[in-house]
C-alpha cells in the first residue's frame, strides 16, 4: 500500500455515560465498530484503534488512498453514523513505530 496516506480519527462520546451504562443497542453498533475495525486491521489498512482508558477520546490510525476516502471511512464508522462518537479526521504522519524498519 505505498501509495496510501496515513491518518488519524479523534473520536469522542456524545454521553461520557455511554462508556459505562450503553443501552443493549448502543452496544452492537459498539461491537459493529470494533468488528470493522478489527477487519480494516486484517486487511492491512488499520494500523493502531483504541480509547483512552478515562474515557477521554478514542484514536484510530489507518491508511486510506485519498482524504475523500479517509472521510469516507470515518463517517461510515458505525458509532460516528449512529450518532454516539463524534469524530475529526486528522492527516497524520507515523515518525517513529515499533513496527517500522530502522
């Protein structure tokens, strides 16, 4: 994938109480999420996801050929679609990884 760029979503809760207490639908589309970022990652696109433990905001990494498509991909994120994270989308640059060849 080398000529893919490389960005990054903020995501954050619209209820901070959606952490702790989600409604059992709110929960799927929690799990819906974490499943197609979980494929994203397999299909080598997704490099790095997860929140940070006080529930401050969430961080996906992935790499996408265009912003339109980087765009894409946030909004169709099923918590930013159903309307429980907000997100921003940030073009990034990964400067140092353990990941990467020195």
């Amino acid at each position: 994938m080398p000529d893919e760029e490389t960005y990054l979503i903020k995501l954050t809760l619209v209820r901070h109480e959606l952490r702790e207490h989600a409604s059992p639908a709110e929960a799927a589309v929690f799990r819906e999420h974490f499943e197609r970022l979980r494929w994203e990652r397999d299909q080598g696109r997704g490099l790095l996801a997860g929140p940070c433990l006080d529930g401050a905001l969430g961080v996906i990494v992935f790499r996408a050929p265009c912003e339109v498509k980087a765009r894409r991909f946030m909004e169709d994120d099923p918590t930013v679609a159903a309307g429980l994270m907000r997100a921003q989308l940030h073009p990034f640059r990964v400067s140092l990884a353990a990941w990467q060849d020195t």
